[in-house]
C-alpha cells in the first residue's frame, strides 16, 4: 500500500511541474507576440523576424497546451490514487 502513496506524491509533483512549464512556456509565448508587434518598418511592412516571433508564439503556444493538458490528467490520476489509498488503508 505505500507505493500507492509515493505514486500519488510523484502524480502531484509531476503536475505541478507541468503547471509551472505551462506557465513559464505562456510567458514566452506572450513576450513573441509582443515582439512581433513591433517588427515592422516603414509603412507597416513585416520584416522577416515578424514571422519568425509569430512562429515562435505558436510553438510555444502549443507546448503550453499539451503542458496544460498533462497537468489536468496528471493531477486527476493523484485525486484517483489518493482517494484509492484511503479507501483501502
């Protein structure tokens, strides 16, 4: 039965860390979008680091999803093992 308890401790970290990745990956993502606003020149022509800082706040944008969702399932499988644990012990 204790190795149910450490499962649940190593679900719950995993999910904070994934939340905290989440988190960091947004943040970046929001500060590409912020850069690409202002790389343009002249007459509102993009330059070529526009599409660069837009490509980047995509794969970023992505990366913060699948974190998002890593962390909702992880953190349902520790709600799942915890409820587990006390009902058997």
């Amino acid at each position: 039965m204790p190795i149910v308890i450490v499962v649940t401790i190593a679900c719950a970290v995993l999910g904070a860390l994934s939340l905290f990745g989440a988190t960091v990956a947004e943040t970046r993502a929001n500060r590409a979008l912020h850069d690409s606003r202002s790389s343009f020149v002249g007459d509102g022509n993009p330059t070529s680091s526009f599409f660069a800082h837009r490509a980047r706040h995509d794969r970023l944008h992505r990366l913060n999803t699948r974190l998002l969702i890593l962390s909702a399932v992880v953190s349902l499988a520790a709600t799942g093992f915890a409820v587990y644990a006390v009902a058997i012990l």
